[in-house]
C-alpha cells in the first residue's frame, strides 16, 4: 500500500488548465523516481510522466508539450501541470514512486474530467 495522497483533480472544459500535487512521505520522495499515472474506464491503466531524483523527466507521447511534470524537494511534492486539456485526458491520475507501481500499489488517485 502506497501511503500518497494526490489532490487537484476537477472539472474543466477542453483547453483548460490543471495542476495537480502528491506529497510523498520523505523516505519515499527522496530515493525514488515519482510519476503520474492515469486510468480511463474499460483502459488499461497508463504511464503519463515521470521524474527521477535528479529532475531526468520522460512522458508519454499523448502529453508531451502540453503537461510538465516538477519536483519541490524542500516539501516532497510532484506536480503535474496539465494545459490544453483535452476529453480524452479524462480518468482518475495517480501519483506514485516508480517502485510502487512496479508492485501494482496504487492510492486512491484524483479524478480529472475534461468536457467538450
């Protein structure tokens, strides 16, 4: 069980803007590589964007340009900027270190709609 707690998620319309935060317990953000990661109903649970200790940064092709993943080390927070939403970045996002979801332990997520 993965003791994160996400937060940020909403309802906006397509192009708008969210940003979402986790705070990782300290043991945690500190030594691993954290990410976000999304689920759409009846899809498979997916990679969005990563970020290891030292700031290295990947995405998944459907979001890169338009989100930014970040780290604030004083505070053990992962953001997600997400811009230029879209309907089809609906579905609940999870934060998590890169370990845990090799493990397939998740959190609750936060949910993120995005109307047309």
């Amino acid at each position: 069980q993965v003791n994160l707690e996400e937060s940020g998620g909403g309802l906006v319309q397509a192009g708008g803007s969210l940003r979402l935060s986790c705070t990782a317990p300290r043991n945690i953000y500190r030594f691993n590589t954290m990410g976000w990661w999304r689920q759409a109903p009846e899809t498979p649970r997916e990679t969005v964007a990563t970020i290891s200790i030292t700031g290295l940064t990947n995405y998944a092709d459907s979001v890169r340009g338009r989100f930014t993943i970040s780290r604030d080390d004083a505070k053990n927070t992962v953001y997600l900027q997400m811009s230029g939403l879209t309907p089809e970045d609906t579905g609940v996002y999870y934060c998590n270190s890169d370990q845990a979801s090799r493990y397939n332990f998740w959190g609750q997520g936060t949910r993120v709609t995005v109307s047309s």
